[in-house]
C-alpha cells in the first residue's frame, strides 16, 4: 500500500545522521520517512519503546492515543522486519490488532507512510467489507498485516493467512478490544501463532483482565508509561457548560457558530441521537455527518474523509465508531453526552490535544448527568471548570453537594447548593 501524497524532498544526510530517531537505533530508509512526515523529535513513549523493541524484548506499555505509540511500535517493527527474508504465500510476519475498523485503516496509513523506503508489503483487512479481495492480496504473504480480530479469524478459518510463522505480535488498544468483547476471538488467534514471538501490548489502562491477558502473553516484559495511568492529555483544555439536556443541540450549534470552530468532533453516547443532531447541523447549515455502528463501512470511510479534508465541519460519532480516530490537530471536541463510562471521557478527548498540540474538550452536561461526571472527576482527579453560557443557563439545578453551576458566565454564583466553588484557572481544569 503507498501513501497517495507525492514524495517530498528528501532530507540531507546530515538531517538523517543528526536526527534523534537514528540515534535510537532506526536505519536510514525509516528515518528518511519520519522526516517526511514532519516529526523532529521523538516523543516519550517512542524515545522508550523504539530501544526496546530494537533490542527484541516484549513491551507492555500503558499509552492512550496521542501519545504517538502508533510509530512507538511501528517504526522499529519495521526496522527488525526489513532485515529478515520478506513474506510470500501467506505468511504474516507481524501482526497489529485492532478494536476497530477505523483504528485498523489509520494504523496501516502509518504502517505505510514509515515503510514508504522500505520493500516491505503491508494490508490492512476489516469486516464490513468483502473477503474475496482480502484473501486474493494475502496470496502474495503480508510483512506487516493489521487486522481486526473477528476478520482475522475468518481468514485464518479460510487458510487465506498463516499465521504460524509470526515474529511480532501487536495488541493495540488492547483494553478496548477486551471491552468490545474480542477476548475469545484473541485467544483462538494466539493459538495458531508461534511460541517464539516478540510480543507488544499497548492498553490505556491496565485493569485486571489486561493484566490477565498480559501474564500468559509476555515473557519479561519492559513495561512503559506514556502518561500516569488514567490522566488526560496535559494539553488538552477542559471545560463544562452546564445546560438543560433539552437545549443541547441548540447550544452546540450557537458554540461552534459564534466561535467559528472549523473542525469539530462531537461525541453522542446514542446511534439515534448521533443522526439526529448531525441533521440538526445540516439544517443549520454546517456541515456535517455521523458514524456509528449501523453505518456501512464505506459510509464511515466517507465520513471520515470528508472531515480529514474539511468538507465536513462537524463528525458526530458514538465512542465505539470514534475509537482511535487520528486527525493532526484536531482543535475542538464537544462531549454532547457524557459517557457513560469514565474512561471513555478520557479516550473522547484523547482526540485532541494530540503529541504536544494545544486541544479544547468541551462537555454539556444537564443535571442528570452529575453521576457520571463525579465518576469522571474522579477518575481524572480533576474538576472540571463550569462556565454558563448566557442565554443557555440551565433551569433544572442538581442536587448538592455536585452542582453545575458556579461557572464564570452571566450566572456565575447562581444558588444550588455551593455555587461559585468550581471556578478554575483560565480553562484548565485544576487540581482538586
Ligand atoms: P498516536 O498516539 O499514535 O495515535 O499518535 C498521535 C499523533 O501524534 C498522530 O497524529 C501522529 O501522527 C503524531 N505523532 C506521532 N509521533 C510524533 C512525533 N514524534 N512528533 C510529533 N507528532 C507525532
């Protein structure tokens, strides 16, 4: 797979040789394509895991997305892989797995701009789509396969890949794929692979079923910490806009009209309410589309790149669809819900505020949604800074002692229990 964008200027030795990546231990033809793609300096959980992967050890690595582990893992997988024979008839010789469709299509765009240089053959398969073409490419063997998990064991039902031959064993996002309920789908797949493997596993959180799984897949592994488990990005500006759930989608459409917010990812935690507020935007003339489960792939893929390009202003997505979206710099998104796990929140606005770029996440929540924020409060070990919006300032009130009001709007200091608490330092949200 080759990126579609030209070929830019190729660096000069002296950028290759002088650059940290060569310095970690990446061969020319791989730091030429990093360089290519803009990065300068590698970020921390890559400054980590690219020696150790190097140096062939297992990793279990604490990263959410934005902290750049995508290229953490894949810069020196490629490196190891472009020494040994390639791959032909079927074999795969690293695989990545992946929760989601969307996550799968991104981390084989990256897989193929680093290996631009290199003579490697890279796929990607999915479900969604048909599986002819998907086992008439793996014919020919695939040095990198991404893969989801559910696709990958019909192919491998199918003999379309073997699976025998693995060097390296890639779990992205492996929480997620836990949560969605791939754990049989995971097993059955480690069944066919070799005993000596590497083994990377990458997890934004590491609850008792990731440790579990990581105890009878790892063999010593040199553990890694992007961010302190559970914290969100430091770059990231929160801030909450208390409102009635009634006046949501009014509000949302007067922040990013009199903001003038070009590229917005708006979380729904429903399908339904997802379309619903996405024709809302429409009608009012910003352009926008939803994706979610009940979408067809192609669906999504146009979604999807219609707001990489800037046709589309606003993606409403549900937090399963959304899963590992990448967009450089992706400034603003809206939580229209909160969700309903914790974690999610952390995830949502992992969106943004991506490798060291400023971010703005911004939740409506409505007073029955004070449960699920003391849950996110908790979890961040932040409270996030209230701000009314005038003219949207809500009439039904929470209970003490969690009230959304006391925000820096026209409203500020408004009674319910303890109002005027919560203001914050200029949209950060403070410590508690
Ligand atoms: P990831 O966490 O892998 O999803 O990457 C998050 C974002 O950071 C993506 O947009 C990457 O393209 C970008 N990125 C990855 N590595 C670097 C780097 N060394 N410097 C700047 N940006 C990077």
């Amino acid at each position: 797979m080759q990126p579609a964008a030209p070929l830019p200027d190729p660096p000069s030795d002296e950028e290759i040789s002088s650059s940290t990546f060569t310095t970690l231990g990446l061969g020319r033809p791989i730091v030429q394509a990093v360089i290519e793609k803009g990065y300068t300096t590698p970020s921390p959980i890559q400054a980590q895991c690219i020696p150790a992967v190097l140096a062939g050890r297992d990793v279990m690595a604490a990263a959410q997305t934005g902290t750049g582990k995508t290229a953490g893992f894949t810069l020196p997988m490629l490196e190891r892989l472009r020494h040994g024979p390639h791959a032909r008839n079927n074999v795969v010789r690293a695989l990545v797995l992946t929760p989601t469709r969307e996550l799968a299509a991104q981390v084989a765009e990256n897989v193929a701009a680093y290996s631009r240089h290199l003579d490697l053959r890279s796929d990607v398969v999915f479900g969604g789509v048909k599986i002819n073409p998907q086992m008439m490419r793996l014919r020919g063997g695939a040095d990198v396969l991404v893969a989801t998990p559910g696709r990958l064991m019909d192919l491998a039902q199918q003999n379309a890949v073997k699976l025998d031959r693995l060097e390296i064993l890639v779990l992205d996002e492996a929480d997620r794929m836990l949560d969605m309920g791939f754990i049989r789908d995971i097993q059955k797949i480690l069944a066919l692979l070799p005993p000596r493997r590497q083994n990377l596993l990458f997890s934004a959180t590491f609850e008792a079923s990731i440790k579990k799984l990581a105890t009878g897949l790892l063999h010593n592994p040199v553990q890694l910490q992007a961010t302190p488990e559970n914290r969100t990005a430091a770059t990231v500006e929160h801030l909450l806009h208390p409102c009635d759930m009634a006046r949501k989608p009014d509000l949302l459409c007067h922040l990013i009209a009199t903001n003038n917010w070009q590229q917005v990812l708006v979380f729904s935690r429903t399908k339904h309410g997802a379309n619903r507020i996405a024709d809302r935007l429409n009608q009012e003339g910003m352009a926008a589309a939803a994706i979610h489960g009940n979408k067809s792939q192609g669906a999504r893929t146009r979604a999807l790149a219609g707001f990489k390009s800037g046709e589309l202003r606003v993606l409403v997505a549900t937090d399963i669809a959304a899963r590992g979206i990448d967009i450089h710099q992706l400034p603003h998104v809206v939580n229209l819900d909160l969700p309903n796990q914790a974690e999610d929140y952390v995830h949502r606005i992992g969106r943004t505020g991506r490798a060291g770029c400023n971010g703005h996440a911004v939740s409506l929540v409505a007073a029955e949604e004070h449960e699920l924020l003391r849950a996110i409060e908790r979890l961040i070990g932040n409270r996030l800074p209230r701000e009314e919006v005038p003219g949207f300032e809500p009439k039904v009130l929470s209970a003490p002692p969690l009230d959304l009001s006391g925000g820096r709007g026209r409203g500020g200091g408004r009674s319910g229990g303890g109002g005027g608490r919560g203001r914050a330092p200029a949209g950060r949200a403070r410590q508690r």
